[in-house]
C-alpha cells in the first residue's frame, strides 16, 4: 500500500492484529467442520482432518489463511476436474500475507 493510491486504500480498513490459533482440538474441529462445506465428487472423507498438523504448519494457525488454502484448492479441484483435495492440491495454493514466512529481523552484534 505504497504511494498517494495505496494511502487511499489503506485509510479505508482497520488493521485487525489476531494472533494464531495452538495446534490442539479447537484447530482439529475447525477443520473438521471447514471440511465437512466441502462438495466435491471425489473427495475423501475425513482426509483433511489427517492433515491438520500439515495445515497447521503452512497456515501458521492463521484462520483466514487457513480458509484460503481450502477454498483456493477446491476452486482448482473443480476447475481440474479433480474434484478432490490432496496435501500436493493444498501445497499449490500461495500462501497469503499472514501465512508466509515472515524475515528474520537482523540483530545488531
């Protein structure tokens, strides 16, 4: 949000700071659930929950990032005519801002 523009655009939203959810059994039950709004032909039950310490890595316990990853690998589920969701699906989706490695800040010696 660089320039006169993104100024423009950046003083239209709040930056909300959340912090990650800890891997453990509320994270288990948000997949579980994000899995169950899935509609896909080929998709195997229950194969996202075995995911979830996965998920949990590459999302960051980001829920919004985490979201992402689902949605963003079933759109190119359906538009594969995969119809299913697998680790390497879910690997092809970019993470988003809040997922990606952040830099390491350099420290002075």
């Amino acid at each position: 949000m660089a320039g006169v523009r993104g100024e423009q655009i950046a003083g239209r939203f709040t930056l909300i700071r959340t912090h990650p959810f800890p891997y453990g059994p509320e994270w288990k039950g948000l997949v579980r659930t994000l899995e169950g709004t899935l509609v896909l032909l080929r998709h195997e039950p229950f194969s996202l929950i075995r995911l979830d310490r996965f998920l949990h890595e590459r999302c960051g316990g980001m829920i919004g990032s985490l979201s992402h990853q689902i949605r963003g690998a079933a759109i190119d589920a359906i538009l594969t005519g995969t119809e299913e969701l697998t680790k390497y699906g879910l690997e092809d989706v970019p993470l988003d801002l809040a997922a990606s490695p952040k830099p390491r800040r350099r420290t002075a010696r």
